[in-house]
C-alpha cells in the first residue's frame, strides 16, 4: 500500500510533543524523517534526504527560530505547515503563506493539511 502522506519530516524541540506528532503521522500513512529538534539537524537532514514530500515545522526550537528550515524546504519545493504557540506575526512576511497549526495541535488536523498541500486531496482520516 502505498502511503499516504509520503515521507515527512517533523522538526518539534519537545520530546512528547515530537514522539506524538511523529506516531500520529505514521498511523495516517507517513514515513517519518526525525523528529529532529535543531536548525543545524533538520537542515542536514533535509540536505541528505533521497525523498521527502512534507514538513512539520515547530518555530521555535528551544529559543532557536526554524525560518533557515522553512527557507531550504521553500528553495526545495517542498510543502510545509508550521506549528506554534507563537501568533502569526511572529512569521517573516516571505513565509506569511505557509499553514500555522496553533499548539495544542491535532493530529488529525496536521494530517488533513499535509495530504491538501500534497495534492493529496481529503481522504478520510481516522
């Protein structure tokens, strides 16, 4: 069976947070780079990835902001959603597109937004 959100990366600082996202996504068909909780990780993952069809990027990384991230993934065409507890304004207007899930995140409503910015239409999630 093919999977239905690809391969995402999940960029979280929070274990919890991270481990629950990452385990969310797979039991909605993804394949999980990560969670990796630095810029300088994400990057180097991103940069070494063969596939990677989607993010899941935290702002803020232990104080550390993921707009370097969010900017290769844009370079590489890759779609992205960002997640925060921070207000929109916080986004630097060359990302102000890009979808902010406000934390506490759903998982399903992470999911629901990959597979639209994957083109992936909006199959039932459980």
């Amino acid at each position: 069976m093919e999977k239905a959100l690809g391969h995402v990366l999940v960029v979280e600082d929070e274990y919890l947070i991270a481990v629950d996202l990452a385990e969310a996504l797979e039991r909605h068909g993804a394949t999980i780079l990560g969670p990796f909780s630095s810029v300088a990780h994400a990057t180097a993952a991103i940069d070494n990835a063969s596939k990677l069809d989607g993010a899941v990027i935290d702002i803020n990384l232990g104080g550390e902001l993921s707009f370097p991230i969010a900017a290769l993934l844009r370079q590489k065409r890759i779609p992205f959603i960002f997640t925060s507890g921070y207000d929109r304004v916080v986004i630097p207007p060359s990302l102000s597109q890009v979808p902010l899930v406000s934390k506490p995140a759903d998982s399903r409503e992470i999911a629901a937004l990959l597979l639209s910015l994957l083109g992936k239409g909006h199959q039932e999630l459980q």
